[in-house]
C-alpha cells in the first residue's frame, strides 16, 4: 500500500480527516529540555520525556515514545544517544509501527522532538514519516479531540534497514573542519555558539562551524516557516547546493531541524552529528573555536 501522507509536514486539518485511516500511527514525543543557570554563563540541562502530559490528554488513538529512554542507547555514555538497531526496531515495533506504516509524529508544537525521531525513523530506512505542524498545542488550541484513554495497538514488525550517512561520530565531523566540501552547521542558540553560555567544562564551537539557531526555522506559534523562508535562512548561513551539511546541538536532537529544513527545501546531503556538544565539549583533545567568527 502506498503512502498516504502528502508530505513531511503535515496540518492539523489533514490529520483530524485522516486519523483513523488504514496503515496511520501518530506519535507523539512530548517532552523538554530543561535548563538550570549555575552562574557565570554555566548552564546544567534537565532531558525530559512528558509522559504525565500525554497520560493526561492526547490525540486519539496516538502512542507515546520516551525522547530520553525508548529510543536511545542506555549503554552509551553519552546522553541521549540515538538507540542501536535491535532495540530501535522493537520500540517501534511494539508501538504498531511496521515498515510500511505511516507515521506523523506529534510534540507540543512540531519542533525538534518531533524532527528527533523524523529523523531516527529515516536513519534507520523508514520514510514513511511526517511531522504534525504546531504539533499537540495547535491541536489543542483548535478543539480537536483529545482523550485519557490508553491506546491499544497490534504489534507490527519493523526492520530497521540502517543509513550510515545519516549520522556522524566526532572521528568523522573532525574530518570535516575546513573543508570546503562540507558545511558544519551549529543549531544552538548564539551564546552557545561563541561560548558566553556553556554547558559542560568547555564552551564554544567546533571550528568552521557557522551557527544557524534552529529556532530561526519556526513561527512564534511554533509552526514551520515556508520553504521559500527556509531556503532563505539555510542559504544566508552559508548552505550551498554542492555542500554536504552536518549538523550538531548540545545532544542531536536540535540539531534535527536543521536537517528537517533542508530536507523541506531538497537539499538531500546532511548527517547529524549525534554526539553534537555533549560528547565535543567534553573531550579536550577535540578543538574548539570560540566568538562569532567561524
């Protein structure tokens, strides 16, 4: 059966007519980062997965995924780490996603939540996937229906058909530095970037690095910008049609509206840099650049 979802980004309006057709899963991923000033510039980050808000009220019929434990590595020691394989393959599975099911994933506004597993699921060779535009509150704010009742779905069985290009180590993104082939893309928020804010012992950014701030991407009301704005933003920060971009954030998962956006406006050669800052700002063998100036 063929997909029956228009596009990567979907409206509100599409999925109320289209919730309870054949082969559809909605997801959703709510969920935070929450940060803590320690002073000094210093910040200390919180990885939260909202599954009180979701046992309270969600669209009918959708399944809840964990951001922070049902689809990464427990074993690695990096946070947040997307999940190997095997245990990918049974989360997914056990939530009634098989391979050729289509799924919109839903956080509270569509963002990068909701592009982390966007991405995961192409990862590892599902593109059946879409994003819900203004996610859960848009959904809310319009009156659709919601429930508290829990959704029992038939187990399905997915494959995971991993994409290696699609996902970068330090070993690989350090190769890229300098290189003009290659476009390192920071997603973190400006003080980030130059290392006035900092999370971890080092502050900064990996050398060559321009900074376009995910948040750039998105409405006030947290919807996505066009395509003719993306490609606008994404071309002012240096993106080139014969460049390949990777992306990186504090723990990839901002990072992956960056590849949302350029995947939006065709540009097809991106990878995330999963590790991104978590992993980077800790080894003090890997260089650091600092201020404004990639």
């Amino acid at each position: 059966m063929s997909s029956i979802l228009p596009g990567t980004l979907v409206s509100k309006e599409w999925l109320a007519e289209h919730l309870e057709a054949p082969g559809l899963r909605v997801v959703d991923i709510r969920g935070y980062v929450k940060t803590e000033d320690l002073g000094n510039g210093q910040q200390r980050a919180e990885y939260i997965g909202a599954r009180d808000e979701y046992e309270n009220e969600h669209i009918p019929g959708s399944v809840f995924v964990d951001w922070t434990t049902d689809i990464t590595d427990p074993d690695d020691p990096i946070k947040a780490q997307l999940a190997p394989a095997p245990r990918f393959g049974e989360a997914m599975s056990e939530r009634g996603i098989g391979n050729d099911t289509d799924v919109v994933v839903v956080d509270h506004t569509g963002g990068h939540f909701a592009t982390r597993l966007w991405w995961a699921l192409k990862h590892y060779g599902h593109d059946r996937v879409a994003v819900l535009d203004g996610g859960f509150h848009g959904w809310k704010t319009a009156g659709l229906p919601r429930t508290n009742a829990e959704s029992v779905v038939p187990r399905e069985q997915f494959v995971p058909r991993a994409r290696p290009s699609l996902r970068l180590d330090a070993d690989g993104v350090q190769s890229r530095i300098h290189d003009e082939r290659h476009l390192i893309v920071d997603a973190r928020d400006p003080g980030q970037y130059t290392g006035e804010v900092r999370r971890g012992w080092r502050g900064g950014h990996v050398p060559s690095a321009v900074n376009i701030p995910a948040k750039a991407l998105v409405n006030d009301d947290g919807t996505w910008k066009s395509d003719k704005e993306l490609a606008a933003i994404l071309r002012a920060g240096g993106v080139r049609d014969d460049v390949e971009v990777t992306a990186y954030c504090n723990g990839g998962v901002t990072a992956t509206g960056i590849l949302f956006a350029l995947d939006r406006i065709g540009h097809a050669a991106w990878a995330n840099y999963d590790g991104s800052w978590n992993e980077w700002g800790e080894r003090d063998e890997l260089p650091v650049s600092t201020g404004s100036t990639p």
